[in-house]
C-alpha cells in the first residue's frame, strides 16, 4: 500500500501487490476521484448544488477506472486465423534457416549482415521442439520432414551407455551442453513428432531412462556435472540452470509417461511437486514458472491432479503481476516487466514475453480442466495481452521491404529480441511459436474478430533473450 499524505483516501485504494512498485494510473485516476467526490460532499454539507456539481467534475475531470480488459483486451484480441497465420509465417522461417545438416542456422544480426558466432545445442534442441509440434499441428509433410532431419542431426550429437535400461545423453562435455536440458529437450522434439521412426522411439526410451537416473528419491532432478549418483555433493538450489532444466526434463517425461502409460505412483512429475513448490516459495523466479507450469499441466490434463494445478494457478497468479496493463508507453501493453531481487523492475519488455505467453496458455488449459471459471478469464486477458504484444516483435513482409530481397527470406516470419532491436533467433521465434500453438491446440480457443498487427514501434529491443 502507498501513502499520499491525504488521510482517509488511502485505505479505500485498490490493493497493490507486495514488491510491485509505485501506484498505476488507475489507481492514481480513483484516488483523485475519490478524494474530490469526498470534498465535494464536505463542502456541499451546506450547499447541495455545489455537491452535486463537484460529483459531476470528478467524473468527468478524471478518467474512469477501468479494467485491464476494457483497456487493454477488447482491442488486442487475436482471432485463430491470424494466429494460423503467424504459426505459419513462424514455421516457413524455421524451413527457410535449416541447414543441409538438419540444424538451423542460430541467429542474424540484419544491421549488420552477420550471423551470430554463438551456438547452443540446447536452442537447436528447442527449435526441433517448435518445428515438431507445428508438423503435428499443422499436419504438414514439410515441416514433419524438417523436423525429422533437425531430430535426426541431434541424435548424432548423443553417447549411447549400456546397461539394464540403457541410456542417452549430450556426447559434449558438461561444461558445453548441460545434458539434463539437451536431454529434456531433445526428448520433448521426438515426443512431439507427429510419427517418429524406429530410431527415434528407441532414442526416447534411452533418453527417458537418462532422465530417470537423474531423479532423486525426493523428486528434484539432479544438475550435477556427474552422472554418478554417488557423486551427487552439489546443492542444486543456486545452478544457474533450476528456472529451466528441471522443468524442461519433466515435461519431456510427462509427454513420454502419458504417451506409455506409466503408473501414477511412477509419474516423474508428480514425484517432484513438493520439492519444487519448495524451490519456488522459497525464491520467485519468473523464469521458473513456464516450465514447471508446462509439465504440471500435462499431468492435470491426464490425471486431474488438484494439487498439481493448484501449483500452476499459485505460480500463474503470481507472474500476470508483472504484466503492464497500462499504455504507460506505446507497444508495452501485455509485455512483462523484469523482476530483480524481489522487486518489479519497470524496463522495456522484449521477445522474453513469449515464454511467459507459453505458461499463461498452459496455465489456461488447466483452468478449463478445472472448470475454475475466474481463472480461465483472467489467463485468458492476460494471455491475449502478451500475445498481441509479441505480434509486434514478428518480422512481417511490409515490414521488411527495405531490405534486399535475399536477406528478406531471413527475417520474414521470425522474431526479433525487442521493440528496438532486430536481432533474430532460433529460441525468440521457438517460444512465441510455441504460445501459439498453445493456443490453437486447445480444445477451444476464444475468439474476436481479426484485428492486424500494431504498427507502433516495429523496431525494437527490449530485454531480449529467452529462456536460457
């Protein structure tokens, strides 16, 4: 709660979230409100017109306090055919920068004509996850092919252990590829594939056995550089990899689970909620919550599990916090603000959105399992928020007609790191991707009428980078 120094205005303020930072418009516009509407009357004690009159100033001098989804929701909402095209857009950028080999080409740098030197196993492993689950979505023999050959290149990448259950992980040392993420995600792209070969279902089984071995009694997945559980010394709380791999290896064993029919009592994921709900209360971290999010929601979806989705609903709850909802500054609306040390730092939102869009529509799914109604329409403001912010940060023909036309099959269909920045990326055009088709796949999808793109602040910067 904040204080104006106007007594008796600031206990029937709306309540701002602990750590959330200073008061919004809104609030500003129902405190100026409600304190001239007091004084009106206090004056008006002894003259009622000039009550009256004062009544009608503070309705009309000041602006109405309204909802995120009269500001910002009624005007931002995307309808499925242009999400369709945005996925398809997205999945013809994936084709256009795969490589002879399968992998993809990582990222560009248009200003500069010069593809990023940095390379990540992982991303290319989270790209094959988007390309797979377009190729299922979309039932289309291009991208099913793409993501064969992009699952293939990746396999090659792996070490094959014998043993009662074999197993399968990165080939490259710990400190170049983490194997519990590569693992986790390169499992997830084969669980995705509309019909993997032979080869692919065998190196799923390996790689879920990998996982597997990972696992400790009390359900957390180890991230230590040793895959001997004997040398298993480290405290995983403080890895720079907790937001993500764990959740990335879980979600790839909750695909497989349901896919074999493994027993509740076996389920990876449900083994480790109580050591995560853990990790998450002791310290909030918004890059945790799309993860976790994603692998508890496929368990409430097989299983119903309420203490799953009661998980889910505790971390989404808490992230739609950090989403503006008010046009402070054109092209943030629905983009999420920073958060440092525990607090909320107000910084221009970039294509990191994205994966937030990704838990939101998890987090809806598991509303709807749940046929919790007030959950199902709060995500649903706040998902079409992020997603109508994202669409900003994709390259799009008009957007792009400056260029040379052969650097134009490089950005159209992609997206950039932010509102002022137009570097492109496997993993920034992955997780909005993914979002997408979070949405198209459910089993019913709100819908307005089609609206294009914002064209504020097509070039753009933002916090950039995903995930990882």
């Amino acid at each position: 709660m904040f204080d104006s120094g106007l007594s008796g205005v600031s206990e029937c303020r709306p309540s701002l979230p602990a750590g959330l930072g200073r008061p919004s418009l809104h609030e500003r516009c129902y405190s100026n409100r409600l304190l001239t509407m007091r004084h009106g009357c206090w004056l008006g004690r002894t003259n009622p017109a000039f009550c009256l009159i004062a009544l009608l100033l503070a309705f009309t001098m000041f602006p109405r306090s309204r909802s995120f989804a009269e500001d910002s929701l009624e005007t931002k909402l995307v309808s499925r055919d242009e999400l369709q095209a945005r996925v398809r857009a997205a999945s013809d950028w994936f084709l256009a920068v795969q490589n002879a080999d399968g992998s993809f080409r990582y990222g560009w740098e248009p200003a500069l004509d010069q593809d990023l030197l940095e390379e990540s196993l992982i991303r290319q492993a989270g790209a094959a996850v988007a390309v797979s689950r377009c190729a299922a979505l979309m039932n289309d023999d291009r991208l099913e092919s793409a993501a064969t050959r992009a699952i293939e290149y990746l396999l090659l990448q792996t070490k094959r252990a014998e043993g009662k259950f074999p197993t399968r992980r990165s080939a490259a040392p710990y400190q170049l590829v983490h194997p519990v993420g590569f693992s986790g995600l390169l499992l997830l792209a084969i669980m995705e594939h509309p019909s993997p070969t032979e080869a692919m279902r065998t190196g799923a089984s390996e790689l879920a056995n990998y996982l597997r071995m990972r696992q400790r009694p009390d359900g957390s997945i180890r991230l230590s550089s040793s895959d001997d559980p004997a040398e298993d010394d480290e405290d995983d709380r403080e890895h720079p990899g907790m937001p993500y791999y764990p959740g990335e290896a879980l979600l790839a064993l909750a695909k497989y689970e349901s896919k074999n029919q493994v027993s509740p009592n076996n389920q990876a994921v449900r083994k480790s909620r109580d050591f995560y709900w853990r990790v998450w209360r002791r310290s909030k971290e918004p890059a945790f919550v799309p993860w976790q999010t994603a692998a508890h929601a496929e368990l409430v979806s097989c299983t119903k599990d309420r203490a799953s989705a009661e998980f889910v609903f505790e971390m989404n709850d808490w992230l739609i916090q950090l989403q503006y909802r008010e046009d402070a500054r054109a092209g943030w609306v629905g983009g999420f603000a920073a958060y440092v040390e525990g607090e909320m730092v107000a910084v221009e939102p970039g294509i990191s959105s994205a994966s937030y869009a990704e838990s939101l529509a998890d987090a809806l799914r598991v509303a709807r399992v749940m046929k919790d109604s007030v959950r199902e329409r709060k995500y649903t403001e706040a998902l079409f928020g992020v997603l109508r912010f994202i669409n900003q940060l994709q390259y799009e023909p008009a957007g792009v007609s400056h260029f040379v036309p052969e650097y134009r099959s490089k950005l159209v269909g992609g997206f950039r790191a932010g509102l002022r920045q137009g570097t492109v990326r496997i993993d920034f055009t992955q997780h909005a991707t993914l979002a997408m088709c979070n949405i198209l796949a459910a089993e019913s999808v709100p819908v307005a009428t089609p609206v294009s793109a914002s064209k504020e602040g097509r070039l753009s910067a933002g916090q950039g980078g995903s995930r990882k």
